[in-house]
C-alpha cells in the first residue's frame, strides 16, 4: 500500500480510537458517579440521555485539542513524552468542554448542575484509556508496517561511516517502515554495495534515480567534512522528484551550542550562550537525585548483598573497584563499582574494555551483561559526586585525549557525571564512538528539563537487561 493512503488511514483509525475512548470515559465516569456515593449521593444526578449534548461537546472538545496538540501528526515520540501531550491536552479538553457545557446548555436538563466528581472521573478515565489506546494502536501500526503496510521507499545519498550506520539501522528495524531500494554514491561507484543494497548510481543521477524508483524519501548522509554548497546542491536535486529529504547533521550542527546574536559595537556577534544548569533547576535536579538514590539503595540492598557476596567467593580483591573519573566542572572523583575482573586486570595500565575481554571474571561477565555491576554509583549520586541522569563520566588519560580533537568535548563536564545518560539509552554505550556520543551529551546539558530526565531513567529501566553494548 502507498505510504500516504497508509499514513491517511493510520490518521483515521487513530482519530476513530480517540473517538471510542472518549466515550467510553464519559460513560463509565457516569456509572462510577451513581456506584461511588462521593461527596454525597448521587440521587439528583440526571438520567443518561440527558448526558447526551454534553457527550457530543465532550468527544468534540477531546478531538480539536488533540488535532492542535499535533497529537495525530504520527511521527515516533517517546512514551514519556507522548504522555505528557495526552495529560496536558486532555486536561485542557476537559476544561473546555466544560466551558462549552455551562454555555451552550444552561437551557437543558443537565444544564450547570453536572457533578463535578464526574468529570474528575471523566479526566482520569481519558487520560488512562488514551495512553493505552495510543499504545495499543502504535502496536498495530508496527505490525502492518512489517507486513507492508505503508512502507516508504527511500534512497540512501553516501557510502561512508555515516550512510553505514544509518543503513545498519534501518535494517535492523523493520518497524521504522522503511525499504531502502538504493545506495547514490558521492562519486561513480557501479557495481558495489553496501550490507545488501546496491549502488545504484552518483548523486549527478540522483533526481533520475528518484524518478525510476519511486522513491518517497531521500536520507542525504555524507561524511560531516562535506561542504555546505554540496549539500544545498543535493537538495535541490532532490526537490525536482517532490520526495521528503532528510539529513544527516555534521558535528558543528550539533554541537556548536546555543547562540544568540548582539552587537560589539554595532557589529553584530554570535554569542555561545552558557548551558550550565542554575538555581531552582539545579536544586530540584539535586532533590531527585537524594530521593532517588535513597530510595534505590534501601530498594537494592539485599541484592547487592548476594553480588557481594558472589564476588568474593569467585576471586580474592576487594568487592568494589574504584576508578578515578571526571566529573563536574573537569574535578575528579572516584566512581564505585562492582569489580568484575581480576584484581590484577589493570596492571598494564588503562584500557577500553570489550566485548569478550579476558580480563572479566564469570560473575563480572553476568555483572556487565546485565548492568548489575552500575548499583554502587547510588552511593556516589548520593554524596553529591554524581546525578542519576547525565553524561558518563571518563577517565582522566581520556579526557586529556579527548579534549584536543573533539570540538567542545569539556561542556559535558558543565554537568555532574550520570549513571544513565541520552547517549547510553540511545545505544551509545561500551566502545562506541566517542564524537557520536559527545554529540548527544551536549544536546542533553543544552535541552535539560526535568521531564527528560525522567524519560531518560524509565528508558533506563525498559533497556536494563537488554542493552546490546553492556560489557
């Protein structure tokens, strides 16, 4: 099926389900109020055909504010954050339709004297049903989308490091929708191939190529030392096939910071602005952390008892291994783990651990697979050295490395260290680039809120036992 009758459908049925929710909310909310004799009895409550006007308003209300709170735009956003939209609109409906009872229908039975512990009921019950609803649909959506159902037909622009790792990911997601039909080569590359897919031809054929395969997308993913000039001149090329374009973002895209213009002078000034978090923010980020790191610590400690104790009956040494990191403001401070090699892993000096490393012990294998060996940064979240959610911290030689050839590299250390971070559940993790992960480090310190955070910690929890470069 093509991709924009899909997409349609997919709209409809997500709008029909929203309808069906709303419904079912407004009328169980009704029969909760005549079951549940709170604040008093419900014995002067209306009968439910006289609901039925503000039923209408109620399901009106719901839709317009979704559609204004881009809530059928059907692009992928997060559980947490898809969420929040349904909380804040849902609420917002509901006052409206409120608003909009009280005047249109002051003339009818129901009138003002419906009972506001129904629409209490009425919220929660939308609120809940929405998200499952939403879940539930999302769920069918990837299913159809595996069997064929609005799949869209994207040529890929690059034969790099870049064009690898994007490509690598959308074959290992088919829920993405996406069916790569080729590979457009920087230069005359005929006849190789990247992971399967073909090179069809150079970009001076790219708008031919969008043509002879119906291509309904262009993922532009050239190395980030291409010029500017090349990448304006390939979208234009591409704007002659009326296909949907997407680029992938150089470094300095990402990582030059927030600016803002003023005048030295009369001359005009790009100014880096300071991402460093202050005042109420900072305190409330340090209240989560006390509390969360409290509450993990009571919550683990049988727990970190039993690895404790495997530990020490696997092999002599200590149960923790301490290691000197960087944290906030480039001090350093030694963060706490559960060992998981030999006492003696280190005795050549510092070094990347791998996947399959010979140093690891057997309980340390489990410990690192599963993400268990990380427990102990409680402790540091809770004397001040760390938060539970930032950048992860590195090693002094590293720093010293790194801060020479990535651009920025010490503004992550305008933020305390994380045991969690965005790069990590974003799969950034283990021995992974360190530029990628700089990348999405310093688009956490300079997008902060305290609803990121929490989206970032339940990602955490969702992936615990399943991260792919946890050794």
């Amino acid at each position: 099926m093509k991709a924009a009758r899909a997409q349609r459908l997919f709209t409809l049925f997500l709008l029909l389900t929203d309808v069906a929710v709303a419904a079912l909310a407004f009328v169980w909310a009704y029969l909760l109020r005549l079951l549940i004799p709170f604040p008093d009895p419900a014995q002067t409550m209306p009968g439910p055909l006289d609901y039925l006007p503000m039923l209408f308003i109620y399901i009106v209300a719901m839709l317009v504010t979704f559609f204004f709170a881009r809530l059928y735009n059907l692009s992928r956003i997060s559980r947490v954050d898809e969420f929040y939209s349904i909380l804040v609109a849902g609420t917002i409906g509901s006052l409206v339709s409120i608003a909009l009872a009280s005047l249109l229908l002051r003339d009818f039975t129901v009138g003002p004297d419906y009972s506001r512990a129904m629409i209490f009921y009425a919220w929660a019950l939308f609120i809940g049903l929405a998200t499952l609803g939403r879940v539930i649909n999302s769920w069918v959506r990837r299913k159809l989308v595996r069997y064929g159902w609005g799949r869209r037909r994207a040529l890929l622009v690059g034969t790099g490091e870049i064009a690898r790792m994007i490509l690598q990911k959308i074959l290992w997601s088919p829920e993405l929708g996406y069916d790569v039909v080729g590979i457009v080569a920087a230069h005359d590359e005929e006849g190789r191939s990247l992971s399967g897919i073909p090179v069809r031809g150079d970009v001076t054929q790219l708008a031919a190529l969008i043509t002879e395969h119906a291509a309904d997308e262009v993922i532009i993913a050239l190395p980030e030392e291409t010029p500017h000039s090349d990448i304006l001149w390939l979208i234009s090329e591409c704007e002659r096939g009326r296909v949907i374009i997407r680029v992938y973002p150089d470094l300095f895209q990402i990582i030059a910071g927030p600016v803002s213009i003023a005048a030295l002078g009369g001359i005009p000034m790009l100014t880096v602005q300071d991402i460093a978090l202050t005042g109420w923010w900072r305190v409330a980020k340090r209240a989560v952390d006390i509390v969360g790191a409290a509450v993990m610590l009571v919550l683990l400690a049988p727990l970190m008892w039993l690895i404790a104790l495997l530990i020490k009956l696997e092999s002599p040494g200590p149960v923790f291994y301490l290691q000197e990191r960087m944290g906030l403001d480039a001090r350093p401070f030694y963060i706490l783990k559960f060992r998981s090699m030999r006492q003696d892993a280190e005795r050549q000096g510092p070094g990347w651990t791998t996947a399959d490393d010979p140093r690891r012990t057997h309980v340390g294998t489990f410990l690192r697979k599963t993400n268990l060996d990380e427990f102990p940064q409680f402790i540091n979240v809770l004397l001040g050295d760390m938060s539970m959610v930032g950048p992860r911290p590195e090693r002094p030689v590293y720093v010293e490395q790194f801060r020479r050839s990535i651009p920025r590299y010490m503004d992550r250390h305008r933020e305390k260290a994380g045991m969690t971070g965005w790069a990590q559940v974003n799969g950034l993790r283990g021995d992974t680039s360190i530029v990628e992960r700089t990348k999405y480090d310093l688009w956490y310190i300079e997008n902060w809120s305290l609803l990121l955070d929490f989206k970032i910690i339940i990602r955490t929890i969702l992936q615990f036992f399943r991260s792919p470069n946890a050794y």
